[in-house]
C-alpha cells in the first residue's frame, strides 16, 4: 500500500519494469531505476479495479475520470502530513520538515508528481 498518497485513486503501470505503482514515489523507493516517461500511461482504477489507458500528450480535463466508473482519480494528493493535520507552526515538526526535503514536496504532489505531471501543464 502506498505510504505517500493516502487516497490514491489508481495505480500507475511503471512503463520501464512493467509494475503496477501507487505513485511515482513508490517506483522510486523499491527500484533502482528512473521512470520512464511515457506518453500512453495505464492506470488501474482502484474503485472498480479495471485498467485503463490515457494519452498523456492530449491529456484533457475529462480523461481525469475513470472511463468505467467516473471515478475522478486526478485529485490533490492527501499526504501522511496532510492526514495528521500538521501545520507546520510547531517548531520540532519544522525542524523535521527541514530535514527532509521530501516531506515539503508532499504536500503539493499528486500521483503524476515525478513524473507526467510536466506534461499536464
Ligand atoms: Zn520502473
Ligand atoms: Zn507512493
Ligand atoms: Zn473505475
């Protein structure tokens, strides 16, 4: 399960090593490779458990919904951050914040974070 986005509506299918991920953070951390950038990416509705395929070049607003279920899978990520409520105003969990450069990018990623989200414009 992925510890990144708590409320991931689909998997992604690592292009590179044919893996089904919850985020491109989750690639990162269990290869040892990039994630290959692909223009056609599949995704799996975790709703209804169906794939599904998007161009990623003629990406539009309406291709953010599973197209068996309408399930809208393109929404701000919620982080284990985000999730306790943190605000940043305590200065330990500033501290830590510091750190740990990655905990800043959390906040703002969605699934396509490493990498499509480029292409999203
Ligand atoms: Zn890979
Ligand atoms: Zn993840
Ligand atoms: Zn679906």
């Amino acid at each position: 399960m992925c510890k990144h986005i708590l409320n991931a509506q689909v998997s992604i299918r690592a292009p590179c090593c044919k893996q089904w991920f919850d985020c491109a953070e989750c690639h990162a951390e269990t290869q040892d490779h990039r994630l290959r950038k692909t223009t056609e990416m599949a995704f799996l509705c975790k709703k209804c458990k169906k794939a599904f395929r998007k161009d990623m070049v003629n990406y539009e607003e309406s291709d953010e919904y599973c197209p068996h279920c309408d399930n809208h899978y393109v929404i701000q990520a919620k982080t284990p951050q985000a999730a306790l409520g943190l605000e940043g105003d305590d200065p330990r969990i500033n501290a830590r914040m510091l750190k740990d450069e990655r905990v800043k990018e959390d906040q703002t990623k969605t699934i396509f974070a490493q990498d499509a989200s480029v292409r999203l414009g």
